[in-house]
C-alpha cells in the first residue's frame, strides 16, 4: 500500500519536499461549497448541512482522493511511468479493496472516453478535418446508463441514486 501521498503529516515532518514545506490547506482539500452543493443533491429539499458535516465530508474525501491517487501513483512508479491515467485509478480501486466500484467505474471510463473521441471528431469535422465517425450516439439507447453526460440522476454510478426523485435536487 502506499506510504506517501504527496503531503506531509500535520505539524510538517520529514520526506518530500524541503524543510517546513507544508501544503496549504486550500491546496489540500476540495472546495467546501462544492462538497456542500454535492451532499445536498441526495438529500430533501428542506434538510439542513452544518458546517462541522460539511468540513467533516471535506477532510474525508480529499484523504479518499489523496488515498487512490497515492496508490494509483506507485503503480506508475513501479512501472516507470510519470502519468497517472484513468485505467491506474480503477486499477487502485481494487487494489485498496473497493471491487465493487471497478466496474463502474471502467464503464464510466469507457464511455468517457468515447465522449472525448467524439467530441474531438466534432471538432476537427467543424474545422474541415473530416466527416465524424459513423457510430450511435454514447449518450443514449437501451443500456448507455448514467455517463459523464449526465443520464439517470446526479451520480455517475446509479449505486448512490434514489428511485424516487422527490428527494434529491437537479442543479
């Protein structure tokens, strides 16, 4: 498992960087107004979030993130690579015990990619490269699913989405 993140323990520490080189909070966690409107998607229009949940949530998804990339990361390292890409990521996932989201997450991965390419096609035919590729449509027909466009609800995975949606707010 991986040891290092890229950040060092409170207080500063050793390894990494150079002495006292601490990062900054702001670097370090995502933004709480985005954590916040996330939280708030899942739950009734008239429920509260108090700061100390919100911060709460901040702390424990940017260690998730710092955690998966971490291992992600050594992955590339043992193999000599300097990026990390999205098949590493997934791969991570597994290696830190959280099968159940492997699968969805290389089918959100799939059809990202599949977005990318024909949005790429799209632009290169709007500057004269080309007709585009001559294939259905990724956002949609029988089992396309919630993709990075968006689909069924507000989370890329369906795993956390309601089935009645008086519950959760569209932005």
């Amino acid at each position: 498992m991986a040891d290092h993140h890229g950040q060092q323990p409170p207080g500063g520490g050793g390894g990494g960087g150079g002495p006292g080189e601490e990062i900054k909070e702001q670097d370090r966690l995502l933004p709480i107004a985005n954590v916040g409107r996330i939280m708030k998607q899942i739950l009734p229009p008239n429920a509260k979030i108090s700061k100390e949940a919100k911060e709460t949530m901040q702390e424990c998804v940017s260690e998730f993130i710092s955690f998966v990339t971490g291992e992600a990361s050594d992955k590339c390292h043992k193999e000599k690579r300097k990026t990390v890409n999205g098949d590493d990521v997934c791969w991570a996932f597994g290696a830190l015990g959280f099968d159940d989201y492997v699968d969805p997450m290389r089918r959100y991965l799939h059809k990202y990619r599949e977005l990318e390419g024909d949005r790429a096609a799209a632009a290169a035919s709007s500057r004269g490269g080309g007709a585009p590729p001559d294939h259905a449509s990724t956002s949609g027909g029988p089992g396309a699913g919630p993709g990075p466009s968006g689909g069924s609800g507000h989370f890329m995975f369906g795993a956390m989405d309601r089935s009645d949606n008086s519950s959760s707010r569209p932005f």
